[in-house]
C-alpha cells in the first residue's frame, strides 16, 4: 500500500510530501491500483479479455460479474510507498501487432495510475496467453469444459 502524506498548501506536489506537519495521510490500496490498471487495460482497443480462463471461472463459481472486479483480480500489482510495477494476463484480437498493442497498454496504464494515485509505474509486464479469433467462441466453451463434444484422445 502506499501511503502519501499531505501537508499545508503543498499541493503541487501530487499530494506526496515527505513533512511531518501534514494534515494527514491517505493510504492507497493495492486493490485500488488493480482497478485502475485493469480498467485502463480492457479499454484498451485490441484487448479481448484481462485474464486467464481459470481467473474467469473462478468469478462465475463465486457469482461475481466481469467488469472493474474482474479485471482487479486479473491484474497483480505490486504497491510500495511512491512506486507501483504491474503484473498482467491479456488475450488479444486476432491482426493486432501484440508489440504495438503492448505499448498502448502500458502508456494507457501509466496515465491512468500516475494520474489517479500520484504513483509511478516502474514495471508492467504483460503475457499474452491466447489470440481471439472471431466466430471462435463456441469452439472455445467445448475445450474449456473438458468434457463431452467428441472422444477423447487418452484413455
């Protein structure tokens, strides 16, 4: 968690102060900064989904929807007092050059953290774990379930 110290009229500084005579203290969650992230992240055109199949499943078997709550458990962050670096799974759409792709991810996570928490993002480091290929989706819910469809391979 980071916590950041505020004191009289110093505001300029990004609410970061390193003074003791402070008006007080305001402690940013690494929760927070997932959120951020995570949203930053599947706003981010050619990203078709934060996080792998099981971190899905895990929120329909706990009944929480997809959306910010899903993208903050799919999005690791790690939080000190003025840094921030950043773990993340994507699957991309099908034609997006995944290394351009990668650099909008960062510069739109970085202006989303930096201006919301006043932290700075050292580190995001992002695995691209599948490719979405449109009218794929049917063939993906048979393969993830791991059961029926046609015969199985070993015995």
């Amino acid at each position: 968690m980071a916590d950041i110290q505020t004191q009289g009229d110093n505001s300029t500084t990004g609410g970061r102060s390193g003074g003791s005579g402070g008006r007080g203290k305001t402690t940013i969650s690494d929760n927070v900064v997932s959120t951020i992230a995570g949203i930053a992240i599947r706003e981010t055109d050619g990203v078709h989904s934060v996080g792998r199949a099981a971190s899905k499943a895990l929120g329909t078997v706990t009944g929480r929807r997809s959306g910010a709550s899903g993208a903050r458990r799919a999005v690791k962050v790690e939080v000190g007092e003025k840094q921030a670096a950043i773990d993340v799974d994507i699957e991309v759409e099908y034609g997006i050059p995944i290394h351009e792709l990668a650099d909008r991810i960062r510069t739109h996570v970085v202006d989303a953290v930096e201006t919301m928490t006043g932290l700075e993002v050292v580190e995001i480091n992002i695995v691209v774990f599948d490719v979405h290929i449109p009218g794929d989706d049917d063939s993906d819910d048979d393969d993830e379930g791991g059961s029926g469809g046609g015969p199985s391979r070993v015995q």
